[in-house]
C-alpha cells in the first residue's frame, strides 16, 4: 500500500488539511507499526484502512480541541504511540513524554523516533503512580513544575487517571482523558474524587473527523467547579 497516498486521500476526503511533511511522517510511523505488528501485538485486529482512520482521527479530534500553545505533554499508557506519537507528528514543537509499562512497546517507539529522527520525544518503559519512580527521575529533561498536558487513551478509570496524572501535571496544565460514548458512568464514579481535588471537569463532545464515531474529552483543570 501506498500509505502516503492513502493518507492524503483519507484526508482530503474528509475535508481535513495537513502538511506534506506530516503526511509523509504518519505514513512512515504506520508502515513501521504494522510491520512491528506482525510480530508483536501493539493494536487491536482492525483491517489497516480502519486502524488508521481510527488512530489518526482520534488524535485530529484531541489537536483541534486543546490549545495551539502547548509546550509539553506526557502520554501515560501509550501503547504504540497512540495518541502521544501521533499527536508529536501533528505539533512537532511540542515536548512529549511516552510511557509504557511493556518493553516491546517502548523498543518500536524508540525505533520509530530513530526512523523519523524526531527531537524533543522522549519513550521510556515505566509505572507511573504512588510507589514508582518518580518520571523526573526517568526522564532527564521532564519538567520540574510538571508537564501542561496529560493524556490517557482508554488506559485506565478516571478516577486512577487523577491519581496518576495530578502531581505530574503543572499548576496551570490540564489532563486528558480520551472516552468513548460510555464515559457519563466512568465519570459519575469519579465525581467524588474530582471534588475532592479541587478539579474542573469539562466534558468535550466531538466526533473522529476520519470515521464520524462518537468521541469525548474529558478535561480536568485546577479549579472548584464541576461541570458535567
């Protein structure tokens, strides 16, 4: 497959615009991930075409929504790249941090940043919570007063998600949470812990630009106020 003509092609079908450079980068990151994919499980059982509608579109949907001035973001639980990577190709001035807990996983990524001789993305294997090495102490150049975003993908509760991302967040930073359609249960149960850290909560309805499925953000700032 042609996946650089692919790519455009998806694109443009959907009315969505990117540099050719980008294009030619996610081109280059999708060839590597199913080639890594046929010998070790990085993503689900989705045909190629989808898997990248998916991916890409997800990741379209996060970069439309969060501001144009990020300096910094840490992607916890990041899998294959997703949406971390994918979000460093689509805001190249961006610091990003990417962490995994599964070797095989943080050696593709590695591969990956070596084949797109990308600079300021950092992939390490790594736990992130209470009891773990603190991510200053894995990551040489990871921010002091903590990163502006945090992301998760589906990795975890929203509850959990907190624990994890709050102290690694800067005091003006945000964490991200991506959802699906199910996500009013998720954060019906987590409403109690946002209270209790002092978290705004706004809920980000959108749909993937790529495939039209239904997606949500859930974004939680330093704050008081709950809105759900």
């Amino acid at each position: 497959m042609d996946r650089i003509a692919f790519l455009s092609r998806l694109l443009n079908d959907h009315g969505c615009s990117l540099d050719a450079s980008v294009i030619s980068g996610l081109a280059l990151y999708f060839d590597e991930l199913f080639f890594w994919n046929r010998r070790i499980n990085l993503t689900g059982a989705l045909p190629e075409e989808e898997l990248m509608a998916k991916h890409l579109g997800d990741t379209l949907f996060l970069h439309s929504s969060l501001p144009g001035d990020l300096k910094s973001a840490l992607d916890i639980g990041t899998g294959a790249g997703i949406p971390g990577l994918l979000f460093k190709l689509l805001r190249p001035s961006v610091a990003m941090f990417l962490v995994d807990a599964r070797r095989k996983r943080i050696s593709f990524l590695k591969n990956v940043i070596t084949r797109l001789e990308l600079q300021g993305v950092y992939a390490e294997q790594c736990l992130v919570g209470e009891g773990h090495v603190p991510l200053r102490g894995v990551f040489h150049a990871f921010p002091q007063k903590g990163v502006e975003l945090v992301l998760s993908q589906a990795v975890c509760s929203i509850q959990d998600f907190i624990a994890m991302a709050l102290p690694l967040t800067a005091a003006t930073g945000c964490m991200v949470s991506m959802k699906g359609p199910r996500c009013r249960e998720d954060l019906n149960m987590a409403e109690a812990c946002i209270s209790r850290f002092g978290l705004s909560c706004e809920v980000l309805q959108g749909r993937n630009p790529l495939n039209g499925h239904e997606r949500f953000l859930i974004i939680l700032r330093p704050g008081r106020s709950l809105e759900v």
